[in-house]
C-alpha cells in the first residue's frame, strides 16, 4: 500500500468511527474490530498509525485545552469553551490543566490554534513595540 492510499483510507476509516460528528469509542471498536478479522496483522502497522493519528487529531478539535496559572472555575471553563464553540461552529469541550510555569493568564488550544494570553505572552510583545 502507498502511504497516499493509506492516508485516504485512514481518512475514510475515520468518517466510519464519528457519531453526530464526534469520535464514538464504540464505532472506534467496531472499525477495529473489522480490521482485525479482514486483513492481515503485518499489513495494518501504517494503516494504525494514520488512524491513530486522524483519531486523535478530531478529538482535539474537540476540547479546549486550558493551562491556566491560577485557581480557575469550572464556570470560567465553560465560558471559554463556550466562546469558542460560538466561533467555531461546533461543540468544544473545556479541559483544564494547572500550568505553574505561567505567571499570569492562561493559554487555550484548541486543535491546531492557540490563543496566548498569558502575562509572559503579553510581556514579550510589549518588549517588541518598543525595541
């Protein structure tokens, strides 16, 4: 198998695992399921591997990841994701995490974009308007 067609059908193998649009643990069980009794076990490693990575790809485009230097309420959470499922279009869900390396603020990812607003960030782009 050529790594393009084992992309499109880990793509595919994907669309196959969601339920309303999100990753379903037992579609997920299912598709491997039926990997396992059709093909070959030495045959499925870079099959896996994009499937894996697709997988986990859409359930970041789930979660608001939130590191956040203070204490910080699971209302304040659930503000944050709900603004950025306004923006988005779709259901993203608030996970929290302590980050004490930050001094102040907090940083939300959510898939692949970042929105930094912590007072390192802030700090350092005040240092570049004024060099």
């Amino acid at each position: 198998m050529s790594s393009r067609s084992v992309k499109v059908e880990a793509k595919k193998l994907l669309t196959l695992s969601l339920e309303s649009g999100v990753v379903s643990a037992e579609r997920v069980e299912a598709v491997l399921s039926s990997l396992k009794k059709s093909r070959p076990a030495y045959t499925l490693r870079p099959l896996l591997r994009a499937y894996l990575a697709n997988v986990r790809k859409e359930i970041a485009r789930g979660e608001a990841l939130i590191e956040h230097a203070g204490p910080l309420s699971a209302g304040d959470a659930s503000n944050i994701a709900t603004h950025f499922s306004k923006s988005l279009s779709r259901t993203v869900m608030p996970v929290a995490r302590r980050n004490d390396a930050l001094l102040a603020g907090f940083r939300v990812r959510v898939g692949d974009d970042v929105i930094d607003l912590t007072a390192a960030h802030r700090l350092a782009n005040l240092a570049k308007s004024l060099s």
